[in-house]
C-alpha cells in the first residue's frame, strides 16, 4: 500500500523503524505467515490528521495499547487481523488499478437518525475505475451472519435519512406519507449525496462483503442469509407500468446494491477479475459488471417505449376495425363523417348515418337542386286558361264609359 510499486519491502521496513524511533508507530503483532502488524502511535496518528485532513482524508480510530487487568496480555488480538485483512483488501483493489492510495478510508461513520453510527470499515472512491464509491465490510466470520444483514439494513436506512437543514415541506411530506421518500424524494435531496458522489447506477450507496480467514461452508451460509433475510434491503422491485406483462425491468433505485467475495479470490486472481458476486444473480462477474444493471432502468424505457408503440398501434387496428363502410358505394368512412354521425350536437344534421361524407354530400346536392327547383316552379307566372284571351280583360273589371 505505502510502495505499491516495490518489488522488495526493504524501503518500507526502513522507514517504519524510523518511525519507531521517533516514536510514530509501534509492532502490533507478527501474523502466521511472519508479516508484522504495525500501528499508529498517539504521536503518529496526531501527525497523520494533520498531513492528511486538509486533503479530505480521515484516517482511522487511534489504536491504543488494552492489557488484561489480570493477565497482563494484549487485548484485542482479532482486531488486528481484522485490520491487516481490511489493508490487504484495499492493496488487492489498489493493485488492480480500482483506486488511487488516498482514495481509500478506513472507520467511516454513517450516524442514523436514533444516533446508532455503523462504521464501513473501508470506503472505495475509484471514479475513473468506474466506482465512484464503495462501503466494504470485511468480515472474518467473527460475528453471526444475521449480524450482516443488520448492518445492511443499516445502510438501507441511512440512505433514507434526509438531511437536517432539508427544507420544512420535504420533511412534512415524509411525516405524512410513509411511501413518499420512495416516491417524491430524489436521491439528492437525502443525506447521503452530502457524503458521496452519485453513484452513476440506480440504488444507494453499494455495499461490498469481503470475507477472509474462512472457511468456504461459512461464506455459502452468510451469503445465504444475506439473500434471504436482506432481500428487503437489496432486491429490486417490478416498475409500476401500465404494461406490466411487457415490462422485465426492475426498479433499483431504492436497493442497496451488495456485492460478495472472499480475500482469498482477491489475491489469487485479482480484485480486477471475475471474482464478485452480486446478490440476488448466479456466477461471478468483474466489479464494475456486477454493480450495473442491465435490467435496470435503461431497459425499463426501452421496454416501456416499445410497448407504448404496440399499444398504440393495436389501438389503431382496432380503432380501424369498428370504422363504419358506407352501406351504398361500400368505402370506409372518414374521420370527419365518423365525428358527424356519433358526436351528439352535429349528428341530428348528419343525414343518412349509414353513408359515407361523399355520398352525403351527393345527397345534400340533389337535395339542394330539388329545392332549388322548387323555389323557381313557384316563382314562376300561372299560364293562362284554355279559350281565354290573354289580352281580354277578364271578370272583375269595369269598363270606362266615355
């Protein structure tokens, strides 16, 4: 981690016992395989705050030396190999280039709202590898599986929280509807966008089990567990959609993403391979394709658009098939006359319902050239009688006598 380049450890030997003589860091313990452990100091971690907090980067609790009242010994052995698992999981990530050397923070809080804080023991930031942020535990089988799937739901319910200066209607809203910061509050409006970076991908913040010094039975039934009990946590739901036999999406926006492998997989084949196991799916995948989602929401509008455009397609054929035929010349009837004969206001004018418009207008024609007819016949002069003189006066008129 300190010299990833090296291919001896000679130089970081050197420069720990340096350290050690002025008294920054102190041997924790020697491992099964000989490598020493070695921590900070009060004096080396006071130093340590100081070089690195003005640069984002928070380092990890003071790790104070604990005897045994009676005994004498040590206290807290398992914390150390907790914590030389925790290193070589961040040197595998780091060495398969997921991760620069200060993208990596060790004891990161998450305070929940009832004041509980869950500590990640390792944050990834590795935006140019495609992960923009990754909570780790790392887990020796020290604690009971069931204790994971608390601390995923941890997880969940911190990337619920919204922030405390969040605006009065927001948290009215949340008070009132129990299904409203699913549905009303986007993601940067919660607390967690004040910690992270979008993540890139739907869901929250996801989260990496990394089990090491194990047997294999024991990580089968801690991820067994994780999948069946956290399922709430972790699965993804159907889309709320009007063609819901169409849509195969899922919804992750509201899933907490977590992903599974061993530190053993990591050091063999590299924490670059296909060594990931992403919950709810079958087979191991690289990093990056285990925390996408192929059918996610991407696939949703595809789905969702494909099926709108069937949809309206089989309203129109059916729209086509209920479309009046003109009873007299056998053509479809337009739009227009289809509107003239079923809209109320207009169809006590429409005529004959069961023609089409040009037939009605040929109606509508004869009609007005026999009423046309008609108006002239009747205007016209009455012709004279049979044996009258038409230059005779006839009865009713008197004649002038000179």
């Amino acid at each position: 981690m300190t010299r990833p380049g090296n291919k001896h450890d000679k130089l970081v030997r050197d420069n720990l016992l340096d350290l050690e003589d002025h008294h920054m860091v102190r041997p924790e313990l020697v491992r099964e395989d000989q490598r020493q452990v070695w921590v900070l100091t009060k004096r080396g971690h006071g130093e340590a705050k100081q070089l690195l907090e003005p640069k984002g980067i928070r380092v990890s609790a003071l790790r104070e030396k604990k005897y045994h009242p009676k005994t004498g010994k040590l206290l807290g052995s398992s914390y150390d190999d907790h914590a030389a698992a925790v290193t070589s999981t961040a040197a595998e990530l780091h060495a398969a280039g997921i991760g620069h050397r200060l993208g990596f923070q060790t004891e990161i809080g998450h305070r929940l709202g009832n004041g509980y804080v869950q500590r990640a023991d390792l944050v990834v930031r590795a935006p140019e590898a495609g992960v923009p942020v990754l909570l780790m535990e790392i887990d020796r089988r020290t604690e009971d599986a069931h204790d994971l799937v608390v601390k995923l739901h941890r997880y969940w319910e911190w990337g619920r929280l919204l922030p405390k200066d969040a605006d009065k209607r927001t948290v009215d809203l949340v008070r009132s509807r129990p299904d409203a910061i699913e549905r009303l509050v986007d993601h940067d409006k919660r607390l967690w966008r004040r910690f992270y970076p979008p993540t890139g991908r739907e869901g929250l913040v996801p989260v990496a089990f990394v089990f090491a010094d194990t047997t294999e039975a024991k990580v089968d039934n801690a991820v067994a567990a994780l999948e069946k009990a956290g399922r709430r946590y972790w699965a993804p739901r159907r889309y709320d959609s009007l063609y819901e036999k169409a849509i195969t999406a899922r919804d992750y926006r509201q899933a907490v993403p977590v992903v599974v492998t061993t530190l053993e997989q990591l050091t063999e084949h590299g924490a670059g391979a296909a060594v990931w196991r992403r919950l709810g799916r079958t087979g191991e995948q690289t990093l990056t394709d285990a925390l996408d989602n192929p059918d996610g929401h991407d696939l949703y509008r595809a789905q969702e658009a494909r099926a709108d455009a069937q949809d309206k397609q089989r309203r129109v054929a059916e729209r086509e098939a209920r479309r009046p035929v003109c009873t007299r010349c056998g053509r479809k009837f337009s739009d227009e006359r289809w509107e003239e004969i079923t809209v109320h206001r207009t169809a006590v004018r429409a005529g004959d319902k069961s023609v089409c418009g040009p037939c009605r207008a040929d109606d509508v024609a004869r009609q007005e050239a026999d009423a046309e007819a008609a108006r002239l016949q009747a205007a016209a002069p009455t012709p004279p009688e049979e044996g009258q003189d038409p230059g005779r006066p006839g009865r009713g008129f008197f004649r002038r006598r000179t």
